[in-house]
C-alpha cells in the first residue's frame, strides 16, 4: 500500500498513469459524491467513465451499436479493430456482440462498459457496492488480472474504489491508496 507525501498534482500524476488502483474507503459512509468531485477538480484532458453494475447501455439495440454509440465512422473502424483484440483478452465469445444487450447479464454488460473504456482510453472509475452477498466485489477479484495487464498493455487507468479489503488483499493492482490519503489533498 503507496502512502502519498507528495503534492496534489505529483499524487495525481502517480494515481492516473497506466495502472490499475484501489482505493480502499475505510469506513461505508457516502462518500462517493466526494470521490468523484475530487476527481472532478484534476486538471487534466481525461475522461472518466463510472462504472456499476446497473449499466446504460440501450436494451433495444446490440452489444456492438451500445459500443459504438457516438463514434463517427472512422473512429468505429479503428475502435472495431482493438475491440477483437479486447475481446480475446477479456476471454468473450465475439458472438456477443451481435446479441442483444439485455439478453446479457448485468457483468457481461459491465465489461463491455470497461472494454468500451479502455479502447477510447478513459480512466475509469469502478465503484465496488458493498452488500451481503459480496458478488460484485467477487467478480471485481476475477476481473482484476485481466484488467491490470489490459491497462499496462494499453496505456488505460482503472481505479477501483471499495471498501472491501479482499481486493486490496490481492495481487492484482499496482497501488492501493487509502480514502482518507484523497481527503487530505483537497
């Protein structure tokens, strides 16, 4: 666990660069809205995509035109490109694309989202809800390898924010940062 005593914009240089964070929260409390006002406040030319597991994508339409939603032509071209590459990596079957998107389950949806991301190189934000059933925070623990070396492979940043520490047990991460060390910057 990286324990900052830099200063914000070295801080936010080391957490937004090529690697995959957690972001361990200690207590449950909301702080969420704090969370993205901070990330928010960064000045800097990233976009950022929150993810969850209630997603946006239209039920009507198929994984393949939710993905290329708002891109012209040729930016669908090149993003069909890296997205058969992405597909291999996050081990999907490439038929899911012509399906329809509320045939699939609110995961699958989910790494399509993620996918989607990193292809147009989004810094993402992955909010892990923590409830009984912890099945959110499990399949973050199986994405998490394959998410990590996609980010080093392509330039992309994840941040999982959580206040599971079985993610922060893992391996799979490049740094863990500690809610209260985002506070103290602002």
């Amino acid at each position: 666990m990286m324990h900052f005593k830099k200063n914000k914009d070295s801080f936010i240089s080391e957490l937004i660069s090529d690697k995959l964070t957690i972001v361990l929260e200690q207590d449950v409390k909301d702080k969420r809205k704090d969370i993205l006002s901070f990330f928010d406040s960064v000045d800097t030319a990233n976009f950022y995509a929150i993810m969850g597991r209630k997603n946006s994508m239209l039920p009507f339409l198929t994984v393949e035109d939710n993905i290329l939603l708002g891109m012209s032509k040729k930016q669908q071209k090149e993003f069909l490109l890296e997205l058969d590459d992405a597909i291999l990596t996050f081990r999907l079957d490439p038929k899911c694309l012509k399906q329809i998107s509320s045939s699939l389950s609110d995961y699958d949806q989910m790494i399509f989202q993620i996918i989607r991301a990193l292809i147009l190189k989004q810094n993402i934000i992955i909010f892990d809800t923590f409830n009984s059933k912890n099945d959110t925070s499990i399949f973050l623990l199986n994405l998490m390898p394959i998410l990590k070396s996609y980010t080093k492979l392509n330039q992309a940043t994840a941040i999982i924010v959580t206040p599971n520490v079985d993610l922060a047990e893992s391996n799979y991460y490049d740094q863990c940062v500690l809610l209260d060390h985002l506070y103290n910057l602002n």
